[in-house]
C-alpha cells in the first residue's frame, strides 16, 4: 500500500493485487504499538486507513491471487485468476512466504508442473493431470480443467513427489503412483521465486539493494519478503523506496 501511495503521488498508475485482506498477518494483529504516531490501533484499523489512502491516491485495487508472471517485450503480464494485468515495473510486496516445495516440483517446473489451471489448462486437454488441492478453491480449478477436456485426478495429501525428466510422468501421493502429464499445485500462496525463476534471493529473501531493486530490470521488492526485521514500518519505508526506483525505472533515469 505505500509503493501505490507514493507511486500515486508521482502521478504513476498504478494496481495492487492481493489475497483478501483477512488472511493478512497484519489484518490478523489484535494490537499494534509501534507503528509511529498511532501508539494504539488494531492491524485491521491500520490496514483499513492504508487501503484507502491508496485508492485516494488512484491505486487500483484487486482481490486475486497472482499465479503467473511473464515478461514481454519490456513488459510484465501478470495473471490471477482467468484476468491478466500488465505493467511495465512490478513490486514485490508479498511478506514472508511459507512455502516447503515438494520432491521434483523446482525441477520439473515449467515441464508439467503448474500453479494456473487457466493459463496453462489447455496444454492438457486430452491428457491427464493431477490437481494437488491445499486450498479451498482447488476444488473449482480441478472443475475448470475437467471442463476443458482434461482427465483429472484431485490429491488431498501433503505427502507427494514429482516424478520426471524433461517432462512429469507421475505424481506419487502417500506412496501411491500415480500416472500424468501434469501436475497442477493449487496453493494458498505462490513464492516470488517461483513466480520469476532468476529472482535472486538470499537468506529464504529475495535480494534487494538499497533502493529495492532486484536482480530483474524493472522488478522491486519490499517488506518481510526483502528480509528481516518484520516491522511495519520498515515495511512502509522500502515500499516508498520501491516506488521512487519504480519512478525512475520509467522515466529512464534507472543508475544515475
């Protein structure tokens, strides 16, 4: 919310995509004490007054899940849902992502394993895919891919590993094998690393310099997920950072 405050106050559009609110760490915190000049409010009072200090300043507000990121042509589409914005810089603001991959799922990303039943459903059609459900919606994302013509295997387990080589050939749920062509991951959350496979991290962080620039021309980073302290305002201030590279990324005067 501050990178689309102060992206706003540059004249910038800008659009900020985010689960519900309500799955929020912050939202979550009965009491917050340290942020400064409110000695005493709840995180849902703070995160209510940061939203709307954004939509003032124009930020567009979206309730979605970001599932893919993709760079075009100098720029980035960004899919949630069955929607796809694009933008020509992209912060990353996720906060701390707990997220412990399963056997064969780095390796085999991109080669049949999947976290977008509508971005990559069709590839499928014909075939038979195996959807890993650890989220309520899951269920409707295996719907989705049965509409289309796909064969569809849902796995409630925790307890799986990918199999394959250039390509997935099984799924193996509670030592059970499972024979597929792909495999589809329906978390709560998707890691910005797997989102953008040379986003440099570092510490389980995606790695920052001192103005939130990563590794990736045109991509920021801000808050927990750019490395401890887990402080709000810490987390503000390096999204105005991210913000004023962002600024200047468009406006060419990126390392001067």
């Amino acid at each position: 919310m501050s990178a689309a405050i102060n992206a706003g106050q540059r004249g910038l559009s800008a659009a900020v995509v985010s689960n519900d609110s309500a799955v929020s760490g912050l939202y979550k915190a009965r009491e917050v004490r340290n942020y400064p000049g409110f000695p005493m409010i709840s995180g849902a009072e703070l995160l209510k007054a940061l939203t709307a200090h954004a939509r003032d300043m124009g930020a567009e507000l979206i309730t979605g899940k970001v599932l893919t990121v993709m760079s075009m042509s100098e720029v980035f589409h960004v899919g949630y849902g069955d929607e796809i914005i694009r933008s020509r810089t992209l912060i990353l603001a996720t906060g701390v992502v707990q997220t412990s991959l399963f056997p064969g799922e780095a390796e085999l990303l991109g080669k049949g394993v999947s976290y977008c039943a509508t971005c990559d459903g069709m590839l499928y059609r014909g075939k038979r895919v195996c959807v890993v459900c650890l989220t309520p919606e899951a269920g409707s994302e295996a719907d989705f891919l049965a509409s289309i013509g796909c064969d569809v295997v849902r796995v409630n387990s925790q307890k799986i590993a990918i199999n394959g080589g250039t390509h997935v050939t099984a799924v193996v749920a509670d030592g059970e094998e499972i024979i597929c062509d792909g495999v589809f991951i329906i978390r709560q959350t998707v890691a910005p690393n797997l989102l953008l496979p040379n986003l440099a991290m570092e510490d389980g962080h995606i790695k920052i310099g001192s103005m939130g620039e990563t590794g990736i021309p045109g991509v920021f980073a801000a808050g927990d997920c750019a490395g401890t302290p887990y402080q709000i305002a810490k987390a503000v201030g390096e999204g105005l950072k991210a913000a004023l590279s962002a600024s200047s990324f468009l406006s060419g005067d990126a390392g001067k």
